[in-house]
C-alpha cells in the first residue's frame, strides 16, 4: 500500500474494525502525535497494550468471535499490531499510524498482508479504529472498522469490532 493511499485513507476515515472473509481477522491506526499533552497523561497512547478484540456483526452488534492481539503505539506515531485472531503463517504484522485527536480520543489505521496457504498474497486488510482513553489512563476502549481490499485494491468485504486495552508494563 503506497503513502499516498494510507494518507488518501487516513483523511476519509474515523472509525476502525475487525471482521472475517474465510479467516477472521485483526488490525489498526491514522496519522501522528505520540502523546496528548491535553489529558494530563504523561503517556497517553504512546507504549505497549494487551488487548482483548471482540469482532462483532455489524447489523445486530453480537459477538461472533474475541482474541487477544498486542498493540504498540511508538513516539512518533507508528503503530505495531500482532493477532492470534490470524494464523501467524497466513498474516504479516499490521503496521500503521496514529494520532491524539481530541481530550482522551484518538485515532489509528493499519494494514496487514493476508496470504493463501499456498504462500499467495490474496487480501490486504485495513483496519480503522477510534480509540478513547479512560479515566484510568492505562486502559482504553475503541471501535474498529475493517475493510478487505483484494490484490487490485477493490474492497471485497467490511465489518465491525470493539476491543478494550490494558497498558503492558
């Protein structure tokens, strides 16, 4: 996925997502600011999470499926994501982009390579979140909404999720 197309992406999305297309799946992340200076929160997203996702239908919003992935969010604005939702052997690790939006809100897109069993790459898989920081600063919330692009870049299929964050310390 070139620059210019996770940029084109990043501007048009607030929202962010898990869902499955034969396998389900993970992801997240936007643009950059590392900490928010405005929450009084020394670190803010910036640093290591445990999460526990929870892919959801998006007409009904019923549980389908909950794993547990591990985000990091690095000064900068860069954002590392790993899955057990995936197989590790079908998936890369998502990568993306993050930024501080508003108080305690906060926004992050990433992408992962999805591949066959054959070792094909057959999807790649955008995931768009809008994460909210508690009262606790080390614990978070957040909406996901995924998009499945094929090898053309035409979205195949879109779903939903939640997941909840505890800081890694």
């Amino acid at each position: 996925m070139t620059s210019k197309n996770l940029q084109r992406f990043a501007a048009s999305c607030g929202a962010a997502a898990v869902v499955f297309a034969g396998i389900l799946v993970l992801g997240s992340g936007l643009t950059a600011k590392p900490r928010s200076v405005d929450t009084g929160s020394d670190n803010g997203l910036q640093g290591a999470w445990r999460v526990q996702l929870t892919v959801r239908d998006c007409q009904t919003g019923v549980a389908l499926r909950t794993f547990p992935a591990l985000f990091t969010f690095a000064k900068g604005g860069t954002l590392s994501v790993t899955t057990a939702g995936q197989l590790p052997a079908l998936s890369t690790t998502g990568l993306g982009v993050w930024r501080h939006t508003d108080g305690h809100a906060y926004s992050a897109v990433s992408e992962a390579f999805v591949f066959n069993t054959a070792g094909v790459w057959t999807q790649t898989h955008r995931l768009t979140r809008a994460i909210e920081i508690g009262n606790n600063e080390d614990e978070f919330t957040d909406t996901v909404a995924l998009q499945i692009f094929d090898t053309n870049g035409n979205v195949i299929v879109t779903g939903c999720a939640t997941s909840v964050g505890s800081r890694f310390e």
